[in-house]
C-alpha cells in the first residue's frame, strides 16, 4: 500500500504557480505563499542566467483570500490582478506599480464585477475592461489608463457577451444572446463609436466614473454569422486578424465537432483551419504579431496537436522532448521568442518551463508542488462504456496503486459545469481517493463538453435524467468488470456534480451507500431562478437545456433532488460557501432542513467566507480532512486522522 499523502500536500497552497513573463522578457511573475496566503513574486530572468530565484520579492499584499489571477499590462511596469471578497465574485481589478511599489484598487465600486477584456503591445499604457456597475446584467467597456487610473466608457452594452478587440484596441466583435437560446456573431466595421467624447474620469489612481459617452449603439453592429441554439455552446469569436479583416472563431455551425475557422468579415466566407470528427478545438495558440494561428489543439484521451504554421513545428518538437506530460502555452514575451509552457502529467505535479525559440533550449523553471514527487501517484487511465442506449461514453479511472483490482471500495466523481469535461493529467481529487484506497470513475456524462455538438446537445433538458443515467450506467460498469465493490460504492462532486450526488442519493436511492455534495443546487426551480444578474444574457440557455421555471416548473420541480428527499437513505456530507453567487447558501440550506425533518443522517459545513468553492487553504483543508474521514467511515478506505 502506498505511503499516505497529507491532505497538505494535496490540496494546500502550490509552492509556485503560474508564471507569467514580462514584456520584454527580463522578469518573470508567478504565485506563491506569503506567509501562508497566495501572493504575486517577481524575479529577474535572462537566456544566459536563467532565473534569479535568490533575488525573488514578492510584490502583492494580501492577506486574506489569495490571489489566482494575474497579468502584465505591456508597459512591464504594471502588473494587473483580480480580487474578490469572500467568494462573492464581484471581482475588482488591482494593480501594482514595480517602480513605486504603490498599489491601486482600479474599479472600486461595491457589487460590481470588472473584467479584463483586451490589452495591446501597441497601446502600452491603456487596457480595456468590462464593468458592470450601471447595470448588473451586462458589462460596459471601458478604456482604463494605467497611468492616471482614469476610466473613459468606450461602450455600452447592447446585450454583448464574450466581446473580441483589434489590434486598434477597440472592441469589434461579440455574441449578441437571443431569446431562443440561439447566438448571434455581431461584428463592427470602424471605429466609429469608440472613444468618451469629454476628458474622461478625474482619476487620481482609483478609477473614476465616466466624464462623457459617446458609445457604440445597436445600429453599429451587424450579424457577421447566425450561431444556432444547438451550436451555441461550442462556438465563439478568438481574434481578429491584424488587418482587422477577417476573425479568427471556433465554430461548429454546419459540423459536428467544433472547428477551427476564418471568417471574412466583407464576405461572410468561412475557411476551415483545422478539425477533427470527433473532437472540439479545446486550444488555440497565435502570434500575437501575425495574429495567425500555429498550433491547435484537440482534448481526447490526452491532448493532440495539430500544428498550422510550418515554422513552429521544430519548436513544439523540442518542446514535447523536453516532458512526457501534455504541453500547454500560457504566455509568451511581446518578442514571441520567450514561451512559457506547462506540462501536466497524471502521476505528478505540473511543471513549468521556458522554451527559447532562437536557441530551440528549454529550460526547467519550477514544479507547482515538488512535494508530489515524494510520493507514488496513481495513473490516470481512459476508459468507455455504453450507456443504456447505445451512446458511448468516455472517462478515467483512477486505481490505487499496488491494489488488486477486485472489489475495490469506489468513488463516482462528478465534474461540474455540466457544461465541462475531466481531463488527462494532475487532479489532486483522484490522487487522493487512490492513495485512499478507492477506485476513482470519472465520466463525461451526455452534455459535457469536447466531444461535438450532438453530445452536448444530448444533455438537453436531461438533469436527472439520461446525464443521471450514464453516472448510473458508469458504476454499473465497472461493478460489472469485477473492479468496484457495490456495497462499497460512493458519489461526490462540486456544483453540478454536486447536484448530481444529491440526485444520485434521491433518484437511485440503492445504489450508493454515502455521498459528498460541494456547492451543489438542490432545487432546479430556485437555481435558474437565483441566477447571478451578469448571467442573464445567457438565460435563455438555461431555458432550453435545463428548464424554464415559468413554463416547466412541475418538470423541474421532478427532476430536484429535493422533490425526493424522501427518498434518501444513505449519508450525505454537504459543504457549501455562504457568499457562493451562483448556487445560493439557500440550495443546501434546503435540502439540509429537509434531511433534518426526514431523519436522514448527514453532516453540513457552511464556510462564511467563501463561495463556489474553498479558495482558503484552511477552508479546503478543514472541508477535505473531513470528507477523508466520512468516506473512510463509510467505504473503508485509510484517512489522515
């Protein structure tokens, strides 16, 4: 049996994170703990000397929830950084001053959310953002100077989400939600309308309100091309070319997988770049001078690639020598000729590298948490079956190392979403049911995505019903094969999987003896009706593919979990964050009460300060050390304490 590895090592804080490189290539950033809470550091870095770790300083101040987005505005002098309070994802945009060390909250405005929309290596000291502070439901762009802190309106929101900027730094592009769950891609052919007509907001370095619009209004778009509703969650707008003549989406319209496409914006032609029959395009990576794409990629069993421009295919060569894990590319200095690549293995931390791309070297920068590597992780293996019928169904399993595969205590894990997938590589929650002793099964259930369009669209008003049933024909799987033990045999999951636990519990009431709920709706009726107001655009959606509560209320009120609790007779762990803006305290509280009155034995962690999901180390801790323990009582299996 492999040595127990601490719920720290696991689910802690990462000893380093995501690193990012500055403009000009002589800094690297990343996340780290600062006296125990996530921070931004900094250290210089150079092709011949590589990174000066003994220089490294940290240059944010948090103290309370950890930071976990960042990035560098292109003047190198500025590096930007997303915050909420307590999980309520009212995210304001921060930024610090490398120079001064000063550090400015850029949109302090209570109850509203800010976005980071486009920055340009031509328009080094001005960013777009998005701020929904006039009104809840959609986010208005604004033109943000890093200098000053001043704020000018560019645009008022028309209805526009998953907005697209040209290389001019002016929003051109956008999905325009329609009521029939259907998208339209709308496009502008000028500048005309971009701009605040006065002199902008009196900032002094904590962003004011805006002095004149002179904004863009529904006549300044046209339809570029008509997303229909079943194609509506695999298609979207990338980049614009740099002419600013045609765009760069990745679409399923009139395919079934989603591809890769050019659109003319004169012409409306559509030229594919790169498909796959069976996969969506999960990637793009561009150059962020030619604006033209040059490595694709398709999320199957592992990723594969697909490289387009001819000149890079020496470098991602050198790149996959340089791990066995899957690569991915998440940034690059303004000359392209620093990369930063993450490779992310089953059996082992993420490690993270800078590839040279005029010496074709790449060099080892750090391991998100080394202390991984201290331990024997299990492998992630694919995995299909065929559901009741007749859909294929994909997943992994996770066993525990050096176990005999024979009825074997087992954890259903369900990701959330549902419009998600699992993934090959490092998930600390499959490491940690195998090293426990459990087989862990996750499946991508009908409705997730990467598989095509029919496969998500067969999700469609199926919530505890066919998306239920291929988690049900997943365990009966491998029960089946001898593997999992169906007296022995559990469900868990966050947000959507957390719903489906809650279903799995009510609707299949035989077939799991525990199961562990994190932030999961519980009633259909109040989670669409409780919608965050910035997901309003996309509400409609939510009609079609789960339910409309003005006209389906008795179908979804069937397919709540709540509906049959009566019906639970297995124990339940149930967590929930009290500031969680999209699945409200109230979807647990319900269903908690509801437990209570009927007897059914359950335990309820309720986290003050956290949201959908436990940003807090102490929080994830305290969650997991006693889901460790709730599980082992139930299944088994070895727990921490």
């Amino acid at each position: 049996m492999s040595q127990l590895i601490p719920l720290n090592v696991l689910f802690g804080n990462p000893e380093r994170v995501s690193p990012r490189i500055s403009p000009d290539g002589t800094q690297l950033a990343w996340i780290a703990p600062h006296e125990g809470v996530l921070n931004v550091w900094l250290a210089p870095i150079s092709s011949e000397a590589g990174v000066g770790w003994d220089a490294a300083r940290v240059i944010t101040d948090d103290t309370v929830r950890g930071i976990r987005q960042f990035a560098w505005a292109h003047d190198g002098r500025h590096v930007l950084y997303l915050q909420d309070t307590g999980g309520d994802e009212n995210w304001r945009l921060h930024d610090v001053d490398l120079q001064t060390m000063e550090r400015r909250d850029l949109t302090p405005f209570p109850g509203s959310q800010a976005q980071l929309v486009a920055s340009e290596r031509a328009f080094p000291d001005e960013i777009l953002i998005g701020l929904n502070k006039d009104n809840p439901e959609l986010h208005d762009v604004y033109r943000l100077n890093l200098k000053t802190g001043e704020l000018a309106k560019e645009l008022t929101n028309p209805g526009l989400v998953g907005m697209v900027a040209d290389a001019d730094l002016v929003v051109r592009a956008a999905l325009q939600p329609q009521p029939d769950g259907s998208m339209l891609l709308v496009v502008r052919d000028s500048a005309s309308g971009e701009g605040a007509s006065g002199e902008g907001a009196s900032g002094n370095g904590a962003g004011g309100d805006e002095a004149g619009d002179n904004e863009a209004g529904d006549e300044d778009w046209r339809v570029l091309l008509t997303i229909p509703a079943e194609d509506s969650i695999m298609s979207g707008p990338i980049a614009f070319s740099a002419d600013g003549r045609s765009l760069l989406a990745i679409s399923s319209v009139g395919a079934e997988a989603a591809r890769l496409v050019r659109i003319d914006l004169a012409t409306g032609s559509t030229e594919v770049l790169a498909e796959d029959p069976e996969a969506d395009v999960s990637d793009v990576r561009i150059h962020p001078d030619t604006r033209e794409p040059q490595i694709v990629t398709f999320q199957k069993a592992r990723s594969e690639y697909r490289v387009l421009d001819p000149s890079v295919a020496r470098h991602l060569a050198a790149i996959r020598a340089l791990n066995p894990g899957d690569p991915v590319f998440p940034d690059a200095d303004d000359a392209d000729r620093t990369w930063l690549v993450a490779f992310t293995n089953d059996a082992g931390p993420v490690h993270f590298y800078a590839y040279d791309t005029e010496t074709g070297n790449g060099s080892f920068l750090f391991e998100h948490q080394p202390e991984l590597t201290k331990y024997e992780l299990a492998a992630m293996e694919p995995f299909s079956y065929e559901a009741r019928d007749g859909l294929t169904i994909h997943g992994y399993l996770t066993f525990p190392r050096g176990a005999d595969r024979l009825d074997l205590p087992t954890v259903l894990f369900v990701h959330g979403g549902p419009w998600a997938r699992d993934e090959w590589g490092y998930d600390p929650n499959p490491q940690w049911l195998a090293n426990r002793g459990y087989l862990c099964v996750q499946v991508n259930f009908r409705g997730s995505t990467g598989y095509g369009k029919s496969f998500v669209n067969a999700g469609d008003r199926e919530w505890g019903a066919a998306m239920q049933n291929d988690l049900s024909d997943a365990v009966a799987h491998v029960i089946g094969k001898g593997w999992a033990d169906p007296a022995r045999t559990a469900i868990m999951g966050g947000s959507y999987g957390g719903y489906a636990t809650l279903a799995g519990a009510a609707f299949t009431p035989d077939l799991y003896c525990c199961g562990v709920d994190i932030v999961g709706p519980s009633n259909l009726i109040t989670l669409i009706e409780t919608i965050p107001p910035y997901w309003a655009p996309l509400i409609a959606q939510f009609h079609q593919r789960v339910g409309d509560p003005a006209k389906d209320r008795d179908f979804l009120w069937s397919r709540s979990p709540l509906s049959r609790v009566d019906q639970i007779r297995i124990p339940l762990l149930i967590a929930q964050g009290a500031n969680d803006p999209r699945v409200k305290q109230a979807e647990s509280e319900q269903i908690v009460d509801a437990l209570r009155r009927h007897g059914i034995e359950h335990d309820y962690m309720l986290f003050e300060d956290e949201g959908h999901g436990f940003a807090r180390p102490e929080n994830r801790l305290a969650f997991y050390a006693q889901a460790d323990k709730f599980l082992a009582r139930y299944l088994g299996g070895r727990s921490e304490s």
